[in-house]
C-alpha cells in the first residue's frame, strides 16, 4: 500500500518516517516535500492531482481549516487517512464521499517507533471495501506506534493524554535540568540521566500494568526523599496545573 501525504509537516513526516515506507509527497512548500521524500527514500510529486493518481491513500497533513479547499484538489483521492485536529467523521465524510475515510490522532514520537495512535472507531461493521483499507491502514500504524481504537468522542482527550505529551515531557525535564545545574552539574550529564530516567519510569509503569499509585509508592520510602520532593510538586499546584492543561487541549481540540 503506497501512502500519500498531501503535506509535510511535523505529524506528517513523524508517520512516514516511523512507518518506513518510501513516501509520496506534496507540500506547497516544495523544499519540504523533497526533504520528506529525500529521508525516505520516496518521491516529491508537482501537484496534488498526482499525488492522489498515484497513491493508493492520502494522508492529510494540511492545515484543519483547508479540508474543503484541499479535498477540491484531489477528487481521484481513492481512500483517505485524516491527521487533522479537530476535523470530525462527518466533516471528513463530506468532504470525501463514497470512498475509504479514517481518522487517526497519532503523535511525533511514531517518528522514532515510540509513538500513540488513537483511531476513530465507528459504530456497525465497515463496508466491505473500507475494511480491507482499515485494516492494511492499522497494520502501518501498528509499525510505529501503539495503537487504540476510540469512540471519536474520546478523541480530544487522547489528544489530551498523549498528543502534547513529549512537550510536557520535555519542560519537565528541562526544569529538572535546569535544577541540577544550580547544583553544579553539567547540563549534558544532567540530561542524559534525565532522559534515561524519564526512559526507565515509563517502562516501570508497563512492567506494573500502567499503575501509577504502585510505581509511585514503590519508589516513596516514608519521610524519604521523595516524599519530599513530591510535597513540594503538590504545594505549587503541579497536579492543578496538569489537570488545568488537560482541560484546554480538550477545550480547543
């Protein structure tokens, strides 16, 4: 199954280079699509005619508020794979009907084979040629993340759990880092053991089937150092200001 990715944006390159199939792409920014096209070994194609004549699915990477306008530049699209925030079933269905139609909500660590995929599930069984596309679809998804399948209600609070993740991920290890260098370490040991760290607690929370009380009191020893650490998280408002967060991605996907 050959994938076309009408745009070359972070999602968009994160799936096709996690997935690892040569890609099909088109950007209005050209030098995008080349660089995509480049690093996986595919191919940068003039318009979006040609793209959706010669793939098999287009994914769609462009902008949410360009569904109609780019739906009008691809009228031979034979199925569809949907990245965009926001852009429900429905919308996705009249923009492209009778044909192939899946929404996904992926993140960019499927860049690096790490990454969350939540999938739209419908109610009732898909039509006969919608399956066979849905499951070769699933199959692709499948090589560079973990895969979960959502009533679409439930999808803004994916985005929620996992979408923005690596950027909360991120500020916390930033300011763990940040720390450790008022203590005198250098930023590079700081965050190498910050990243593997982060890299270990994640697969503790696998290992204890994603419960998060028994990690946590497995490493709180009472009146210890983390019991400590974790009064203070609680003083400044951190569980707040994650739960505060969670409510305005959904707010606004």
């Amino acid at each position: 199954m050959r994938l076309g990715y009408l745009g070359s944006g972070n999602m968009a390159s994160a799936l096709a280079r996690g997935i690892g199939e040569p890609a099909l792409c088109f950007d209005p920014v050209r030098e995008r699509a080349e660089a995509l096209a480049a690093e996986t070994g595919g191919r940068a194609v003039d318009t979006p005619q040609q793209l959706a004549d010669e793939a098999d699915v287009v994914v769609l990477g462009h902008k949410p508020g360009q569904l109609t306008d780019a739906a009008a530049t691809i009228p031979s699209a034979k199925a569809v794979l949907s990245i965009l925030a926001g852009v429900e079933l429905s919308a996705l269905r009249a923009a492209y009907p009778d044909r192939p139609v899946i929404r996904v909500m992926p993140n960019t660590p499927a860049g690096i084979g790490k990454g969350v995929t939540a999938v739209a599930a419908e109610a009732g069984p898909p039509a006969d040629g919608e399956r066979e596309i849905r499951s070769a679809v699933l199959d692709l998804l499948g090589r560079c993340s973990t895969v979960v399948e959502l009533p679409e209600s439930q999808l803004a609070g994916a985005t929620a759990v996992f979408g923005v993740l690596p950027a909360y991920v991120a500020v916390i290890a930033e300011a763990t880092v940040d720390a450790a260098v008022r203590h005198g370490m250098s930023p590079q040991d700081a965050g190498r053991m910050v990243a593997a760290g982060i890299e270990g607690s994640a697969a503790l929370l696998r290992t204890a089937d994603h419960d998060t009380l028994a990690v946590r009191r497995a490493v709180t020893s009472p009146g210890g150092s983390t019991a400590r650490g974790l009064r203070e998280l609680d003083r400044h408002g951190v569980r707040e200001a994650l739960q505060s967060a969670f409510d305005a991605v959904v707010d606004v996907s």
